[in-house]
C-alpha cells in the first residue's frame, strides 16, 4: 500500500492542521519536475510519508525563478493550504544541533551573508565596515573577488594557487595578467596601445615574428642598440636608405 494512502487514511475525519509543522525531506525526485519534495513528520509514524509538497521560492516562474531544493534529511517548516493535510507545502529550512549553519556570528556584527552549496561552492557577501566586498568561490578554491574595502577597491578573478589571476585594482588605476607559466593570447586581430609608453620586456629572450609582413616605424627617433653583438640578415635583398648613412 502507498504511503500517501496511509497517510490519507489516517487523517480522514480530523480536523484541519493549523498553523506549521516541522518536517524531514524523505524524497526530492518529483517524477513530474515541479520542484516538489515528500516529508515525514517526527508527529507521526515513521513510515508515513506526506503527498507531494511544493516549495514556497523568493520567485517562481515559466523557466525562470530561484532554484534552492531541499536535501534528504532536510530538516524543513511546512504549512497546510486551507488546513488540509493533502495539500502540504515547504516554507523555510531549519537548522539544527546535527546540520548547523554555515558561518558564525560569534564577533555579533553579523557582516557575512552566504549562499553555500552542499559541496562548498559559495557565494558570499561581507558588509563589513570599510566597505566589505563579494566573494564567489568554488569547492577547490577558485575566485571572483569584488572588493569595496577602502583603499583596496579591486576585482580580481585567481585559479585556487594563486598564482594565475586577473587583477583590476581601482585603488592604483591598474590591470594586470599573471600567469604561473604561460600566457597566451589569441584573436583575429590585437593591439596593444599606450597614450604614453608600451613597455615589452623578458627576463631571457624576445622573439618577434610573422609569418608574413612584419614592420617597425617611428613619427620620431627610432634606436636599435645591442649590448653585444648583432645580425642583420635577409634571405632576398637587403636594402639599407637614408639622407646620410655611417657605417663604423
């Protein structure tokens, strides 16, 4: 016999169910995808089961609306429509001794909000008082970090060593691009401008090349120096033009 028959039969004839009670999520898997949930309740013998419950969200709609559904063993507040006890449906999650939340309010400012998945990604919100920042974060300890603490205003995107990262710093006018080893950039076309200096330098070697064209102008005094030595080669004809040329 089904649960829920059990659970009707057991109710007939008893009055509505008023104000909520406390229930425990036994199933999430709505065969019709409703989002729905079936809950015992610690009032009630252990193998009953309610009838499906839908889920009270911040917004619901066609395809689109906030997406949170209970756990097993979610521990949750349920009210009836109309006191029927076929017609239960979920408003909250509760916390409890066994499933305690994510964060503590030990210091009593109560600066951290948090959205935690059941895996650790997070999504949280710090309203402290030099201005807080968000912080997006996966289980392994990747980032996206907005930060609005006065004098620190950045955005930053870091994989979880730290050592690969984008950085937008507000408070210094800067971006920057770290990578732990290489640095790629890729595109139909790119270009690299400086209203003052462009500035491409390498601790070793520094190789520019092209498959095609490549050129070097300057509107004004263009230098080619060379500590040691250096080679001009061309495979075709080399030509050398000016008003005046010293060879030494």
């Amino acid at each position: 016999m089904d649960h829920a028959d059990i659970f009707d039969r057991s109710t007939k004839n008893r009055d509505g169910i008023s104000g909520v009670r406390i229930g425990i999520v036994t199933d999430n898997e709505d065969p019709k995808d409703l989002g729905r949930v079936k809950l015992r309740f610690p009032w009630r013998e252990a193998d009953d089961e309610s009838y499906w419950a839908r889920i009270a969200t911040e917004m619901s709609g066609k395809q689109y609306g906030s997406y949170f559904l209970p756990e097993i063993n979610d521990e949750v507040l349920v009210a009836f429509a109309g006191g029927d006890v076929h017609q239960p449906f979920v408003i909250g999650s509760l916390w409890n001794g066994n499933r305690k939340p994510p964060q503590k309010n030990s210091d009593g400012n109560n600066d951290i909000r948090e959205i935690v998945s059941r895996q650790g990604h997070r999504v949280q919100f710090d309203d402290g008082d030099d201005g807080g920042q968000l912080t997006i974060e996966t289980k392994a300890g990747h980032t996206i970090t907005l930060n609005d603490a006065d004098g620190k205003e950045k955005v930053e995107i870091a994989d979880k060593s730290g050592k690969n990262r984008i950085r937008l710093d507000s408070s210094s006018d800067t971006v920057s691009i770290e990578a732990a080893d290489t640095l790629e950039l890729g595109a139909k076309t790119i270009k690299l401008r400086g209203d003052k200096t462009v500035d491409i330098g390498a601790k070793q070697s520094l190789d520019l090349s092209s498959k095609s064209k490549a050129s070097l102008t300057s509107k004004g005094k263009l230098d080619i120096n060379s500590t040691m030595a250096m080679a001009i080669e061309a495979g075709a004809i080399l030509n050398i033009k000016g008003k005046m040329i010293f060879l030494n």
